[in-house]
C-alpha cells in the first residue's frame, strides 16, 4: 500500500482522482442514452470541437475553458440536429465537423509563433492541469446529472428507446434533448483535460458496452456503466502511476481489455 499512499501524497494526483470519478460518473450516465440511442459519435465530434476552441483560446489568450463551453454547447445543438435529422447523413457531416475542428486547432496552434502550447496535452490529456476549479465544476455537474437520472429516469427511459412514444404521451423531448446536448458539452469539455481531445469520448462509450454484457435492463445497464466506469478510472490511474504511462491511455487500454475480458466470457458462458 505504499505506493497508493504515495500517489494520494500528490495534490496533482488527488485532484486527478476527484476530477476523473466525477467525469467517470456523468460521462457513463450520459453514455447509455447516447449508445442506446445510437448517437455515440457526437461524443468523438464535440470532443474535437473542443481541441478546435481550446487552441484558438490559448492563440488569443483568452480563458480555454469558458471560451470552449458556448461554442461546444451551440456545436452539441447543431450535432444533435445533424444526428436526428432524416435528410441529411448524420454520421458524415459529424465526422466532417470533427475532422475540421481538430485541423483548425492544430493550424492555429502551428501558425502562433511565442506562445508556448502542449499539443500533446490537449490531444491526450494531462493531470497536470486539473485545477481545483476543475473538481468543483465537476462536482456541480455531477449532482446535476445524478439528480436528473433519479427524478426524471422514467422520462429518460422513454425517450432512449421510444421518442415518438415519449413524445404521445407529452414529454417535451426537445427540452431533454437541450438538456443532454448541454451536459454532454459540459462532460467533454471538463474531462479533456483529463483524457484529452482523441480520448475523452471513450469515457461515453465502453462503460455502456461492458455493461451491456451483463444485463439488458436499463436500469442495471445505468448502475453497472457507472460502477465499471469509476472502476476502470481508478485502476487506469493507478497503473499509469505505476508504470509511469499516459493517464489517458492507460484509461482507455484498461476499459478496452475489461470490454474484450467480458465479451469471451459471456460467448463461453452461452456454449
């Protein structure tokens, strides 16, 4: 236990650790609806939004965080729209965006002369730069988005596998749509800094994925995403202190192989 009490010694580590089981929670939250409702890109293209706003705050000095939410929250409405939209193909306009956001962000990063900027920190992530304003955002967030799942869970239910049923028996779905598009904005922008831009939207993903394994049930799926995504942060954290590697990574390869490790063992216990 040595080497935990070490990690935990650092008040870099400790805010890494608050910040990334509060993102963990929310993004595994978010993540279900969004997987379930088939619309997990538009984590992997506001997560690049976010690296476009971020390089552009930092050429022009402004605050990357306060500078990045309106235009990620307007990016999540504009995705959200593109997703559910019958005319037009959702996928590839949001993998246009994506790919537009990341090259505007490395162009103005590499057009800047006297400014000195981490590209790798904002691609991959860096714990370094969690802040404590980092851990009390995160905690906000994370009670609004635990609250909305315990009062509204019925709501979400219906709108995740029947919209136009919620929308018969008079949930306003373009409310709950704004609210989701509004958290998800919050979720990516606040763990970029965590997992960064090329990272963050796996946070969405593999929690549902792995959960998904075990039972169908919406509410066991919502409770396991949550429970195996602050697990797997947790034992990413750890190893990449231990083997001194990328958080991010580390994170991502742990859920990876927990998603692999659980797929064969649902195959073997089906023969």
């Amino acid at each position: 236990m040595n080497w935990l009490s070490e990690m935990l010694s650092y008040t870099f580590m400790q805010r890494a650790l608050v910040v990334g089981l509060l993102i963990s929670i929310c993004a595994a939250l978010v993540g279900v609806s969004l997987v379930l409702r088939k619309n997990s890109m538009i984590g992997d293209g506001l997560s690049h939004t976010t690296f476009g706003a971020f390089a552009i705050a930092t050429v022009l000095n402004f605050a990357p965080l306060w500078f990045a939410i309106p235009i990620v929250v307007i990016a999540s409405f504009f995705i959200l729209k593109l997703s559910n939209s019958k005319k037009a193909n959702g996928d590839a306009l949001i993998a246009l965006l994506s790919a537009s956001s990341l090259a505007i962000g490395v162009m103005a990063i590499s057009l800047t002369k006297g400014v000195n900027i981490d590209l790798n920190s904002y691609l991959f992530g860096s714990i370094l730069s969690i802040g404590w304003s980092d851990v009390w955002l995160s905690l906000i967030l994370t009670i609004v988005v635990v609250l909305l799942y315990i009062f509204a869970h019925n709501r979400i239910f219906a709108i995740t596998f029947d919209e136009d049923f919620a929308k018969a028996i008079g949930i306003k779905t373009n409310v709950y749509d704004a609210i989701f598009a509004i958290i998800c904005s919050l979720v990516i922008v606040f763990g970029m800094r965590l997992l960064g831009a090329l990272l963050i939207s796996s946070l969405i993903i593999f929690p549902t994925l792995i959960a998904m394994q075990f039972s169908k049930s919406f509410g066991r799926v919502v409770i396991c995403s949550v429970l195996i995504s602050v697990i797997n942060f947790v034992l990413g954290l750890a190893i990449s202190y231990l083997i001194a590697s990328p958080t991010g990574a580390t994170v991502v390869i742990v859920n990876l192989v927990v998603l692999i490790v659980t797929h064969i063992i649902r195959r073997m216990i089906q023969i």
